[in-house]
C-alpha cells in the first residue's frame, strides 16, 4: 500500500499563469509549506522525484539533509514530511499532525 500522506498536498501553482502540473506538489501544514516534490524529467535523476523541505520561515535550527530524491512520490511526500516532523522537534515545537 502507497503512503498515506499527513499534511496537504497540492499541485504547485507559482502564479495565476502557472498551469499546475502532476509533476511538481507542494506539501502545507495550515498555512506553512513544508516542501515541495518534483519530477525530474532528464539527466541521471530523470525519473526520481527531487523534495525539499521549507518548514516554518522564522525558526532557529535547521536540519540536515533537507533535500534529496526518492523513487516514488508518494515516497518522497514521506521524506518531508518526516523531517518537517524532525525540524520542528529541532525547534522545540510540533507539526499539527504530530
């Protein structure tokens, strides 16, 4: 069975011309994004879905890794949302599906 996600996730739109696409999400806790997952479509990682963790803008200590690559998104929507989990224990604090 796929993961389940925890947070929302939806399809990026950068901008009112933006055309969002299945190949590029962004997760959100409330009103903070957590990250963000891509596809990548070429080179050595096409295939892998890049993801990237944001967290709240105004925090004091940041986690490492907060970026990398997973086979799946599903897998890679996991991975962010773990070390959101994992950046707000940093800072003493909790994600609201904590």
């Amino acid at each position: 069975m796929p993961y389940q996600p925890l947070y929302h996730w939806r399809r990026t739109k950068l901008d009112e011309r933006d055309k969002p696409r299945d190949s590029d999400w962004s997760g959100y806790d409330g009103e903070i994004g957590i990250g963000r997952i891509q596809l990548q479509p070429h080179g050595p990682t096409k295939g892998k879905w890049m993801w990237n963790l944001h967290g709240p803008m105004k925090i004091r200590n940041r986690v490492l890794p907060h970026s990398g690559y997973a086979d799946e998104g599903r897998e890679a929507m996991r991975k962010v949302e773990e070390r959101y989990h994992d950046l707000m224990a940093a800072n003493g604090m909790k994600g609201s599906k904590q």
